[in-house]
C-alpha cells in the first residue's frame, strides 16, 4: 500500500513539474482591474491588468471581458504587447505602472514614463476598440506643462501650454491631422508618432 501510494505521488509531481515547465507564462498577479459597461447594454464589463512576476522584465497582460447577457463574461480581447514591460531588458525602464479606467463607457489607458504623461481613449464599436483620442502631458522640468490632444474622429490636433500655478494657458489654434481609419486596440503601438 505504501508503494502505491509513493508511487502515486511520484507521479502526480512529474506530471505538476512538466505542466509547469510546458508553461512560460505567469501572469498571476492583478495590479489592476476595473468594472464599467463598455459595450452600452447595460451590463458591467471587465478589464484586467495582470503582471507576470516569474519573467525578470516583468511584462504586462491587458484582457477585456464582456458581460454576456447569461451572466457569463467573454473574453474580447487579450494582449501582451500594449504595454511595455517594467524592467526591460532587466533594469528598470523609468514607466509607472499603467492604470486602466472606463469613463463615460470608454476605455482609458494611463501611461506615466517619467516627465510625460499619456491617455489613450477607446471606444467599443463594431466588435473593435478603436482610438478616438490621445492626450499627452509634458513637463518641461522647470515652470510649464504642454498638453496636445489629438482628436482622431474630428482629425484635430490641439495644443495648450501653461506655466504652474497659473490659470492662464497659451492656446495654439488647432491643426488639422489626416486620420484615414481608426487605429485599433488591436494594433496599438504609440500611435501618437505618426500624428506629428
């Protein structure tokens, strides 16, 4: 009987220890997560930021969950690739941890990478998140913030620089910016560069 059973338990860890090695991926720690409906039926949706703490540069895993009317949430969407990992190429990369938020049934994406920061609003629409708007804020490091905003469904481009603790801003008139398709969520990678 005591054969068996190491024998069993033998081999249960062989069978644990090949899984664990068939699977690279460790994206077991949330360090976001945010309920909001995106897709406008009335249900509340989900969006998960996970981090893969096993892999040294840290990378980061966005997935969108929709609410089915059975109650049941659908993943729509999954992605390694929207964020950049926090320590590449094993030293810290100077990025905050991205914060994810669902305002007004859009999808904000909040990137901090030391003096910029970053918004990306999506809209769900057509089975696509696409990009409506990126908002970029500067610090010179000194006395004065630049705030550009990048209206893709008007293909504006608007600028307003302020010193700090001012309330007046220097507005710049609007430029207009060719935008031939919505970029999507799908094939996201610092979109804000081909608009300048």
């Amino acid at each position: 009987m005591k054969n068996t059973l190491l024998i069993f338990l033998v081999f249960v860890s062989i069978n644990i220890y090949s899984q664990q090695q068939g699977n690279t991926e460790h994206f077991t720690v949330r360090v976001r997560e945010e309920i909001g409906d995106l897709n406008k039926d009335g249900l509340q949706d989900k969006i998960v930021l996970a981090m893969d703490t096993v892999n040294t540069q840290r990378p980061l895993k966005l997935q969108i969950f929709l609410l089915q009317s059975n109650r049941k949430l659908r993943l729509e969407f999954s992605s390694k690739d929207v964020f950049n990992p926090q320590y590449p190429n094993g030293k810290y990369g100077g990025n905050q941890v991205p914060n994810i938020l669902i305002e007004n049934g859009n999808l904000i994406l909040y990137c901090e990478i030391k003096d910029v920061k970053k918004y990306y609003t999506f809209r769900y629409q057509n089975g696509k998140f696409e990009l409506i708007q990126i908002s970029k804020i500067i610090w010179d490091g000194k006395d004065t913030t630049t705030e550009t905003k990048f209206d893709l469904v008007n293909g504006e481009k608007t600028e307003v620089s302020q010193l700090l603790g001012s309330k007046k801003a220097k507005k710049k008139k609007p430029t207009k910016i060719a935008v031939k398709a919505l970029p999507t969520l799908q094939n996201f990678r610092n979109p804000e560069n081909q608009f300048e």
